[in-house]
C-alpha cells in the first residue's frame, strides 16, 4: 500500500469537524487519511514508521483499531488506547501545524487545498520541539547526542509492538 507525509499549517480548527472532513474526503478519493498535531511530530521518519507499523499490523491482523489512520495515530503517538493517542498527538483546538498520512493513492495537495491548509513540510522537523510531552525524560534524552534525539520517538514507536 502506498501512502504520502506532509506537513500543513492551518488555522485554528474544531478538530471533529476536520477529521470529519478529512474522512469524507478520503471516502470519496479511496484514501484514508490520519491527521496529527505537528507539535507531537518528531520528523517525517517517524511518521513514516508510525505509517509503516500501521500497514504491517493490519497485514498480520494485529491491529488495535479499526482504520490504517488511527492505527498510524496509535504508533505516532505511541499509545495502546484510541483515547490516549487523540489527547498525546491528535488535533487540538489551537492546532496550528498539522501531520498528515494520506493511505492510497490519492493526492496529498489536493487534500490540503480542500482543506484550505498550506504545505509546509517543514512543521515535521523535531528541531525545538519537546521530547518530554512524547514521555521521554530530559534524561533519556541526554542519553543520545541532540542530533539523534528524534531517534528516541522512532524507538518508541516500535517498542508499541512489543507492549500490545
């Protein structure tokens, strides 16, 4: 299966209203489609891995949800529970920067222009952002040098495996 990262920047939303839309959208162009606070992003390598767990646990049947995209939230966020990973990494009323996993083959600008978002990859990057609102202490992050501290929120997704 295929799929396609980007990063958006947007204005503040309601963010039922945006999954919704999001779902709607997809359902009409055979894609399904996770959205994330960027905030809760630690580069397009952890999306993609989140996207990649997400994909090999439906082909093994191991799945904890019932979609591609929240089981991506899932991984992303590194949560067991659908409701942990909404509140660690989904959209938030003052999300501003938002991750996006378009499943399929559908067009990820296309989305966005539906959605009246720009693209801006570069609200994937993890430079700046916080470690410890992903659950990774200062120490253990001071346990890698600062260029490798993304690397902390790869492991976490793939210890997610081994917890379920």
């Amino acid at each position: 299966m295929t799929f396609a990262v980007a990063g958006a920047k947007a204005s503040a939303m309601n963010p039922e209203d945006a999954v919704r839309t999001a779902a709607e959208w997809g359902a009409l162009h055979g894609a399904e489609i996770c959205l994330l606070d960027a905030r809760s992003v630690f580069g397009r390598d952890h999306l993609e891995s989140a996207a990649l767990h997400a994909i090999r646990a439906r082909d093994s049947k191991t799945m904890s949800s019932r979609s591609l995209a929240m089981e991506t939230l899932l991984y992303a966020s590194s949560q067991r529970q659908v409701q942990d990973a909404i509140r660690a990494a989904g959209l938030r009323p003052d999300t501003t920067t938002v991750g996006i996993v378009v499943f399929g083959g559908s067009n990820v600008d296309e989305f966005l222009r539906e959605m009246g978002w720009s693209r801006d990859d570069d609200v994937l990057n993890a430079a700046s952002k916080d470690l410890e609102a992903f659950g990774i202490s200062r120490r253990e992050a001071e346990t890698v040098s600062t260029t490798h501290r993304a690397d902390l929120a790869l492991e976490k997704v793939a210890l997610l495996d081994v917890q379920k």
